[in-house]
C-alpha cells in the first residue's frame, strides 16, 4: 500500500486480506455513520479489560456476557453497553458504583445520603434521587439476575465481582423489571468445583482499611460446590466536625455472600445465594460552600440574618473539610437477602426460574440546616422496606433461524417509613423571619407516617431472526400490570400556642397536618425492534428503536398545597412515564483483534418525565413528585481499546451528552428568583440536572518482566484518568448549584513475586483536584450554599493472595 501509513501505534502489525477486508469494510461504515447523521453528541461507550501477558499474541479480550440471557462475545451484541469485568475492578481498586464512574462516562452517580442516591444513564433515570418512596428507579439494579428496587443498593461495596455490565436504554423485553433508561447487570463469582482461594489487603490514608476474602470448592465431587466472600471496608471521614470534634462523612461497611451450586445432572443447577450488608457511619453532612443572592428582603437574606446572630461558618474554604453541624447526624442502614436461580437444559431451550426476596433497612438522622444554629434540631426519614420476586424464562438453545427468550415475572414491594422534623430556637428567625415571636416555632415538631405497596406482574419476549448469514432483525415485546396503594398521614405539635391567624399560617407554613390514600393500576406495553448486520469479520452495524414504560407514581412525602394551604389531592398520584430511544451504532476490531473501536449515536425522549421537586416556598421544608411534560437526551458515544504490543494495553471512552428539559412550564424557581412574585419557572431549555455534556475516561496498564535478586517476577504500572465537565447539581439549573468541570488522574505501580501474590501501591485524585459532587442551597432559602467536596488525594498500598 504505497503512500498509506498506520498510525505509530499500530506500525509493524501485519496486515493480512482479512484485516485489509476489515478495515476497508469498517473505513466505510464510520464514515457512512458519521456522515449519514447530526452529530449529536459523544460518550464513552464501554470500558473492557484490556490486559494480555507479555509472552502472548497481544489482542484486546473477548468478553462474554449475558445482557440477552445468553453468553455472547460483547462485540457481538448490538446494542450499547459498557463491560467491566472483576479484574479491571480489582486493578483500578473500583469497590463502588461511585468510583465506576470514573471507568463509564455514560454512567452519572450522585449520593447526598444513600437514601437519596441518584443513578442515571445518558443523563436519565432520576433527577435528585428516591427522596420520595412512591418514585421508581429509571435504572435497573441487578445483582445475579435479581432486581435491587431501592437506589441505596448502589451504596453497598462491591464484593466478589464476575463482571459488570452497564446497559444503556429502555430495558424489559429480556428479564426483571422494566426500566427506562438502563440497567446495572452485576454478576458475581459463581462457587467452583476447583478449591479457590483469595484474600486482599489494603492500607490507605485517613486511617483506610480494607480486607476482602473468598473461599469456593466442592462440597462433594461434580455435585455441590460452595462460596463464603467477606468484605470489610472502614475509613475516618474527610470532614472535621469542629463542634463535635469528630470526624465525619466516614466508612464502616460489612459484606458477607455465601452461596451454594447444586448440579445433580448436566442438564440441571441450582445456585443458592444469601447475601447481608451493613454500613454505619456518621454521615452525611455538607460544608459552607458560599452565598447566593435571591429577591428576598435583605433583612431575610444570610448576610443580615448572619450578622443578627452573630454566626460565621466553621470555615469559609470549602476544601478546609470543615462543618460546626450540632444535630446528631448518622446514616445507618442494612441490606440482604435470599435468592434461588435454577437452570434445566431441556434440549431445545433452557427453562431458568428465579425466586428472591430481600429487604432494606434505613436508619439515619440528619443536621438538615449543617450549621452550629439551632434551627433544625432533628430530621429523620426511617425506611423499611421488603421485596419478592418470581420469575420463569425460556431460552433456546445454540443458534437458529429464530432465537428467542420468553418469560414472566412478578414483583411484590411494601414500604414502611415513618420520620419527624423537629425545629429549634433559631428556627423562626431563620426561616420565617426576624420580626417574629422567637418562639413561635421552637420545639415545632412534624411527625409522619407513610405505607405503600407495589404489585407488579409481566410477559416478556424477545426473538431473534436471523434473515442471512449476515442479517438478524430482533423484535422484543413487554407487557405489565401494575397496582399500587398508598397512605399518608402527618401531624404536627409544639411550637408557641397562639389563637393568631397570622400566627398559625407561619408555622404551617413550614409544615401542616396532612392525611391521604393514594392507589393506581394500570396497564401497558413497551418494547424494541433491533437490526444487526455483518458486512465483514469483526464488523457489526446495528440500528435499535426502543420503547420504556413506567407507571404512575404516588406522593409519599406530603402534597403541594393550593393558595388557601389544602393539600392538592390530585397530585397524590402521577402520570406514568415513557421514554422512546433511538439508536445507531456499530461495534469493530481492527487489526487481529489489537484494536477495538465502537460507536453510538442514540436520541431518547421522555414524555411525563417522573421527578422529585423541591418546593421552595419560602421555609418550606418539603418535596414531592411531579410530572415533567418532556424531557430529551441525545449523544455520541465512542469507546476505543487498544492492545498493540505484548503487555500493554489502553483504552479512551468519550462522551458528550446533550439532555435538557423539552417542555417545563411550572418548574421550582432557583434560588436567584426566590422572593419574587412568581412562584413557578419556566426551565424548558435548560439542562438536566447532574449530567456533564463532556465526559472522559482514559487509561493504560504495562506489565513487563522484572528480575529481583534470582526470582522472575512480573511488574507493571498503571494510570486511570477521566473529566466531566461543568453540571447543575440542582433541578432549578440555579447559578449556584453549577458544579465547575474537574478532572481525576489515579496511578498504580505493583510487582507480582508468582502467580499467586501481587502487591501494589495506588493513589487516587493524585494532583488532589478541588472539586464538588454537590452544591444546595440551605432549606429555608436564606442564601447560604453548602456543597459535598469530592475525595481528597489519598494513597495507599495493596497485597493480594490468590490460590
């Protein structure tokens, strides 16, 4: 090929007929794709284990996985997914769905409390998070195939990984539940017939510790095999408490699994697995980020109300990690359950059933104004919740003219909550106003008590034609029956007792007695049509139209109130939401397999977006659901993995997201219009909250040998970097709450001795980046802004033992 150069990465690859067929075929189909469409936007498509000992034909690695209830090759499925496997997680030091994030820019992850743990794929799933019980994840949490209803799951360390796959778009027509925006699919290590063993330690700063373990072998020959896996994490916290002198927003978290696989036959197993968690830490408590200024008087604003009580934070540097916080602040919270998943290989299809139940615990108590002022003395939203599920699907076996996976499920939720606000001496002056009584709401007290259930049944199916050789066309269809019932009541106790209207309106002003039910049933159809086509080896183009339902949601934390202060009772139940997702993509790999390159365009447009709103009357304290008329996400996403020579490997995924509110009218106003005569913003236009246009994640391993003293070992080195640029951390889009972009680098250097020890040292955020997760402002509207600093630089070291 006179005059055509490679680039200095690949130069020396040999490149045979077939590679040359390949590239030609894939040169046309990017630049088709490219051509043919808007670009719209760019986001990393998958991040994929990359690694191949130096002595081996260096070649990215196939990756099997089971997004279609199938184990297939991840190139071979068309659809956008991102693919970490157990061992990138174990070499990045990954033990959480936050630090993911870093590795899938798709993937958005915000964690004010666990309980408001927010997940979004493209920019979609929820807005500020499961405050409000009566809303449903838009992404789908699954851990070995069972559905994790509470968001708080993502919270819990990751133990004894197989992989994880990040599924993006509507989901349903394959397993579980259905979901509009995406999925986790998380599969852990499966109990062996081989005796197994590992064990990790890790050493950091801030007092980190960290022991995991595993154990697998068989219990009797070819028969029952068993797994125990242990996961003990604590760490002090990076904020310094100076009123309590502790310090907070720490770790101390527990995970046990222990499983069992039972395989009487070849053409049957049962795997039996029981899992608890355990966190308990002082948490979460945010740290004077600035102030901001609304329309208020200026005798209601933080400066002035301030400066009449004499008050300054505990520092006015954010990245001091300082708070004066005096409540009691603690989230303590518990997770576990039982599951039986049964595969019998009847010949021409599997039948796989599925049974589970689990349960969430949710203790926490909150410093929900974060400064040393008694203003809200006690803030507490107790949660218990308990789920089952059943599920039966039908898989054909090997590769025909019509694959297909058919299937039911049924789903059964019950939530207990209950919680109390209680306000204290500074309360009136600081969220109602100076010139009142001050102790009009001093010792005030909300009490409430919330139950709901969810009943949820569904037929699934999805089909496979495989028209050429070259050509499949895969039709998917979902139906779902949903019932839900719900009740309400609160009441509210203390404060000064007065016969005054005027009074009486201040004080329920803040929070009002309220009693109501709530139900909805309904019924409906999602689906998905996908075409895949193979115009050469290793080369796959791919278009999908998908459609996601989610049902009508209930108002579990108290209603919007009309201008005479009576609870709006229609808004006790929700419209039922619907994202439609467009897509196409093409996945490659380009000479013998060294390089790796896939692609996405997607659009996806949500009508009676599901979101939690807070309202922001002036004091207000409360939030509840709402329907956005339309919201829309479009962008590009682009993966690249690379594995030239022997030992190395590489991988850069961008994204950049374009999501925005269509369509909302009656928006929540920022915080820079609170005090005007409007009470409802226009927000059509503005951004979705939490999601950075650009996102980055960019890496590189090398592993070479290394000879110390007469022992052969092997040692390599690592780096991870990744960028997100600027976001709202507020549904309001509020100039405030505007999170400036940041970027992460994280390194790693370690020696393995033999096959069996590897130790390390790694350090995260190594330039200690000063970044923020999240910035709010204060309840009550008074101006003041506090923030969640993102992780400070921290290091540490690693042994790992395997057997």
């Amino acid at each position: 090929m006179q005059g055509a150069r490679l680039p200095p990465a690949l130069e020396g690859i040999p490149v045979s007929a077939r590679n040359l067929r390949s590239i030609l075929a894939v040169s046309a189909a990017w630049t088709a794709l490219l051509a043919g469409g808007p670009v719209l936007a760019a986001e990393a498509g998958a991040v994929e284990e990359a690694a191949a000992a130096a002595d081996a034909p260096s070649e990215v690695d196939e990756l099997i996985v089971t997004a279609r209830r199938r184990e297939e090759n991840a190139q071979d499925v068309p659809i956008a997914l991102t693919v970490l496997g157990g061992e990138t997680l174990e070499k990045t030091g990954a033990y959480n769905v936050q630090q993911l994030v870093q590795l899938a820019p798709s993937l958005q992850f915000g964690s004010f409390n666990p309980r408001n743990t927010q997940v979004n794929i493209r920019g979609l799933g929820n807005n500020t998070g499961l405050a409000n019980d009566g809303l449903e994840a838009g992404v789908g949490i699954y851990i070995d195939q069972v559905y994790y209803s509470r968001p708080a799951a993502a919270t819990f360390d990751l133990l004894d990984i197989e992989r994880v796959e990040i599924l993006r778009g509507p989901q349903g027509t394959l397993f579980g539940k259905n979901t509009t925006a995406g999925a986790l699919n998380v599969t852990t290590r499966a109990p062996s017939f081989d005796w197994q063993a590992q064990g990790e330690l890790t050493f950091g700063d801030n007092d980190f510790i960290q022991a995991k373990g595993s154990v697998s072998g068989p219990l009797i020959a070819d028969t029952l095999a068993a797994r125990l896996s242990v996961s003990v994490t604590s760490r002090d916290g990076f904020v310094d408490n100076v009123t309590t002198g502790k310090d907070v927003n720490n770790q101390h978290n527990i995970a046990l699994r222990g499983g069992l696989l039972r395989t009487p036959t070849d053409a049957f197993n049962l795997r039996l697995t029981g899992d608890y968690n355990r966190q308990k830490t002082d948490c979460c408590l945010l740290v004077f980020a600035g102030v901001g200024a609304s329309l208020k008087p200026a005798a209601s604003q933080y400066p002035a109300l301030a400066a009449g009580k004499g008050y300054s934070p505990a520092s006015l540097d954010p990245f001091d990690r300082k708070t004066d916080a005096n409540a009691e602040a603690h989230a303590n919270q518990e997770i576990g359950g039982l599951s039986a998943v049964a595969d019998w290989d009847l010949g021409a299809v599997t039948l796989t059933t599925i049974a589970a139940w689990r349960y969430w615990s949710w203790d926490p108590a909150n410093d929900a104004d974060f400064t040393s002022l008694k203003i809200i003395e006690r803030s507490e939203n107790a949660d218990e919740q308990d789920q089952r599920s059943l599920e039966f699907r039908l898989a054909s076996n090997g590769t025909h003219t019509i694959d297909y996976v058919a299937g039911l499920y049924a789903f059964w939720q019950d939530i207990d909550a209950e919680g109390v606000s209680l306000y204290g001496s500074d309360a009136t002056y600081w969220l109602l106003s100076p010139l009142l009584p001050a102790a009009l709401v001093d010792g005030y007290r909300s009490d409430f008590v919330a139950t709901s259930t969810t009943r949820s049944y569904a037929a699934f199916g999805q089909l496979t034609w495989h028209v050429t050789d070259s050509l499949s066309v895969t039709p998917g269809l979902r139906y779902t029956y949903e019932e839900k019932e719900a009740k309400y009541a609160s009441t509210v106790s203390g404060g000064l007792a007065t016969a005054n209207p005027t009074l009486i309106a201040y004080k329920l002003a803040l929070n009002r007695p309220q009693a109501y039910t709530a139900d909805d049933s309904d019924g409906s159809f999602s689906g998905q049509i996908n075409v895949a086509w193979t115009p050469a080896d290793d080369l796959l183009v791919y278009g999908n139209w998908a459609k996601g339902y989610k049902s009508g949601g209930l108002n579990l934390s108290g209603l919007p109130v009309d201008t005479l202060g009576n609870p709006v009772l229609d808004r006790a139940v929700i419209e039922p939401e619907e994202t439609t997702t467009v897509e196409v993509g093409l996945k490659s790999q380009l000479f013998d397999r060294r390089l790796t390159a896939n692609l996405a365009i997607f659009r996806s447009v949500t009508t009676d977006y599901q979101a939690n709103v807070v309202d922001t009357a002036g004091g207000a304290l409360r939030t509840y659901l709402d329907n956005i008329n339309e919201v829309r996400s479009q962008g590009v996403e682009l993966d690249l993995r690379l594995s030239p020579i022997g030992g190395f490997s590489a991988y850069t995924s961008v994204s950049y997201t374009d999501a925005k509110y269509v369509d909302y009218e009656n928006g929540p106003c920022p915080l820079e219009l609170i005090g005007a005569a409007t009470t409802a913003c226009d927000l059509s236009g503005k951004a979705l909250p939490g999601v950075s246009k650009w996102a980055v994640s960019a890496g590189a391993q090398y592993e070479f040998p290394l000879t110390l003293g007469s022992l052969d070992a092997e040692a390599y080195v690592g780096i991870e970097t990744s960028y997100r640029s600027s976001y709202y951390s507020a549904a309001t889009d509020s100039t405030y709450s505007r999170i400036d972009g940041y970027g992460l680098v994280n390194l790693r250097a370690g020696v393995r001795p033999n096959d069996h020890l590897d130790v390390f040292v790694w350090a995260r955020n190594v330039g200690d980046e000063e970044y923020f997760q999240y910035i709010s402002a204060q309840a009550g509207n008074s101006g003041a802004l506090f923030g969640a600093p993102g992780d400070p630089r921290t290091v540490g070291v690693t042994v790992r033992a395997t057997y």
